[in-house]
C-alpha cells in the first residue's frame, strides 16, 4: 500500500511509484474520478503514471467507473494514452442501477 494524501491529492503519482515500488510489487490501480475525494487525474498525470509503472515492467488498471458523472470538466481516460492500461467501468453508477453490480474491464489482449 501506498500512502497518499492532500498534498497529492489523495492519488497516486510517478514519485510515489519510484518510492514505493519493491520487488513484489506487479501493477497499481487508480481510480479516477475517485470516490470519495472527486480528484480526477489529468491526461497528462495518467501518461506519467503509465511511464513509471511500465518502466518497472508493471501493469497499471484504472478504474474508471466514475466516468461520465464528472461537472465541469471531462475525465481523461488512461486508454487515451496507454492501450495497455486495463480499465474497469461500470453500467451500475452510469445507470442508476441501485444495488446492481454490472461492470466490465478493457484488457490488452496479453
């Protein structure tokens, strides 16, 4: 685990990576929008974590089930700067779907 708070807006980030990366560690996951916080991350954030962690021959998964229920600004997605991000999402949150949990996961197809 990796401890993150305020001052990197409760998200992870390429410095916490090079930290915190040991040799059992095989990916990290994200969320972004996060709940409960709201950050997003930026394209930009979700490129330098996809370069830190594949640089460590890692895998890195998003989720992304907040997509879509963002105000003001539209959430980048990490498959727009890594195709081989996996990303989890969800038709539950999108919907409305109260107590349903139907989602489903974009994989490379290693």
């Amino acid at each position: 685990l990796v401890p993150v708070g305020p001052d990197v807006r409760y998200q992870l980030t390429p410095d916490l990576v090079e930290r915190y990366w040991d040799q059992d560690s095989v990916g990290a996951l994200v969320a972004s929008p996060a709940n409960p916080t709201g950050t997003v991350l930026s394209r930009d954030e979700l490129a330098g974590l996809s370069t830190a962690i594949k640089a460590r021959n890692g895998h890195l998964v998003v989720d992304e089930i907040y997509h879509g229920l963002t105000y003001g600004a539209d959430a980048a997605s990490v498959l727009e700067v890594e195709d081989s991000a996996c990303v989890l999402n969800s038709f539950s949150k999108y919907f409305g779907m109260t107590g349903w949990r139907l989602g489903w996961l974009v994989a490379p197809p290693a």
